[in-house]
C-alpha cells in the first residue's frame, strides 16, 4: 500500500519522520485489514512490528534528547509519554486476550492511532524543533 504521511505530522527529522511513517503505515494497514475482516492477524502483526518500534524510534529520541541537551522538562514528559506508552500496550495485550472480536480489535486499533497522532503533534513536534534549531536534524 502506498503511504504518505500526513505532513502535520513531520517534525523535520528524516530517522523521525521516517520511523513515524512506518509506524503510521502499520496502523493504517491495521484498520484496513478490520475493515476487510482480517483485523485478528493483522493486530498480531501490528504488535510484533509494536514490540520492535518502542525498543528502536523510543531509545532513539531519548539517546539524541540527552546527547543534544534537551531541556530537562521537555525530555521528562516526552520519556514519560513512551512509559506510559508501554503501559497503554500491555493492558491492550491483555484486552487482546480476553476479547478479540472485530469490535475489539478495531477500538484498540483506533485508541493506538490516537495516541501516536497525539504524541507525534505534542511531543515530536517539539523535539523536532529544537533539533533542527540546534541543526542537528
């Protein structure tokens, strides 16, 4: 599927913007495959590809907000929001395993892409920023 991400969503930072492309085509390869009634083996795969980007795109930006002096406070929040990220992801896990209607997979599906859209405008945006101000982008 050709994808293109939103462009309210770039930060300007070609690894970020490319992971976030990534992540975004997932999610809506996901909603696809529910709408077309293969939403329980597309979510598995979506968690598998979850499992690798929280490791990989969240040690990234915290590696580069502490080697580029990242204000405390905005790198704080931003580490909180992929911890609380984590957490998010383990209950769904565990919703997952109690309930994998179509509904189910669908609502799960739609509150991941909300939270991504979310955290992308109100923390990567400003990352983004401030690594291009620093041109380090």
């Amino acid at each position: 599927m050709d994808f293109r991400l939103d462009s309210k969503f770039l930060t300007g930072v070609s690894w970020q913007d490319r992971q976030h492309r990534d992540v975004m085509r997932n999610i809506a390869d996901l909603l696809e495959a529910i709408e077309s009634g293969d939403g329980s083996g597309e979510m598995l795969k979506f968690l598998a590809f979850l499992d690798e980007y929280v490791v990989v795109h969240f040690h990234e930006e915290e590696k580069v907000m502490s080697n580029c002096h990242y204000p405390s406070d905005l790198a704080h929040d931003h580490m909180h929001d992929h911890t609380a990220f984590i957490i998010v992801l383990s209950q769904y896990r565990v919703e997952l395993e109690l309930d994998n209607s179509t509904e189910q997979i669908k609502v799960i599906g739609l509150s991941l892409r909300a939270w991504l859209e979310e955290h992308m405008l109100r923390m990567d945006k400003k990352l983004g920023a401030f690594l291009t101000e620093m041109a380090v982008a």
